[in-house]
C-alpha cells in the first residue's frame, strides 16, 4: 500500500498475483473487491481494471483459491432462495 512500484509492474499479472498474496496473508483469504478497497489498495484494485480485463475472480481461479460462498452465480437474485436462507437464521 502506498509503495511507489516501476513503470509497467501493474501490467505483469505475476505482480498483481503477488501483492494479492500479500493482502490474502493479511487476511488468511481471497479479499473481495469491498475488502480491498478498505484496506487502501486502490492500486491493486486499478492494476486489474486497466490492464487485466477488471476481473478480480479471475485472478482468485488463476491463484487457485476457491469461492467465498458455495451459492451458484444468481443464486441471490432468486426470491425463493433468499426466503430459505432467511428463514434458517431467523
């Protein structure tokens, strides 16, 4: 965070990779984008949109790290999901 890195480093996924690694020992997972736009590392975060195609999680399968929820893509979006998952902590 706040490092001033040579020209061209946010272009090689190999350091972005690493300073993901760096931020996942921090906090012993693969951070989301919320999660690193709270611990400050807005270059990070501006490395991947401007060079790698803004895609965060393709990084995370790159890196081999599984999924944060087992939920499939939209699963949220379905109302009758919500209201069963609701329904178990309420």
């Amino acid at each position: 965070m706040g490092k001033n890195r040579p020209k061209g480093f946010w272009k090689d996924r190999e350091n972005i990779m690493g300073e993901l690694e760096r931020v996942i020992q921090n906090l012993e997972h693969f951070p989301s984008h919320l999660e690193l736009r709270k611990e400050k590392e807005w270059a990070i975060l501006q490395g991947i949109r401007n060079y790698h195609g803004g895609r965060l999680l393709s990084f995370r399968d790159e890196m081999g790290y599984p999924p944060r929820d087992d939920k499939p893509a939209g699963f949220w979006l379905d109302f009758d999901n919500l209201d069963t998952e609701l329904a178990q902590v309420i």
